[in-house]
C-alpha cells in the first residue's frame, strides 16, 4: 500500500483528499458548536468565529493524521 495520499476521483474529476478532510472537519465543528449552543456553553467564548476556526483546524488535524494516513 503506498503511504502517500492520492487523489479521490469521482467520475473525471479528480479531488484532492484535504477537501475531504475539510468538508468532515466543517461538518464536525457544526455539530460541535450545535451541541455548545444546545447546552449554552457558547456564552463563554469570547469571540466565537474565531473559536469555530480553532476547532475546525484541531478537527482538520485530527482527521488527517489518524483516518487518512492509516
């Protein structure tokens, strides 16, 4: 099996596999920053845009280096 990433090719086009990564990381961080608004969490976030793109980065991180790379 090679250890580098390759492309994931959907009819012709051909996509890179960080896309992926980063549709599951946004799809992550939504239902992450649903649940903190559900429980009222999110008051406590000084500036939540910027949250949302932190945890979006440590999801994008997480999903790369433990499900894409095995």
């Amino acid at each position: 099996m090679n250890p580098f990433p390759h492309e994931i090719m959907i009819g012709d086009v051909y996509f890179s596999p960080v896309l992926v990564v980063v549709l599951f990381a946004f799809f992550a961080t939504s239902f992450t920053t649903l649940i903190l608004n559900r429980f009222k969490l999110s008051q406590y976030i000084f500036y939540p845009p910027l949250a949302f793109l932190a945890i979006m980065t440590l999801y994008i991180v997480f999903i790369d280096t433990f499900f894409i790379h095995i």
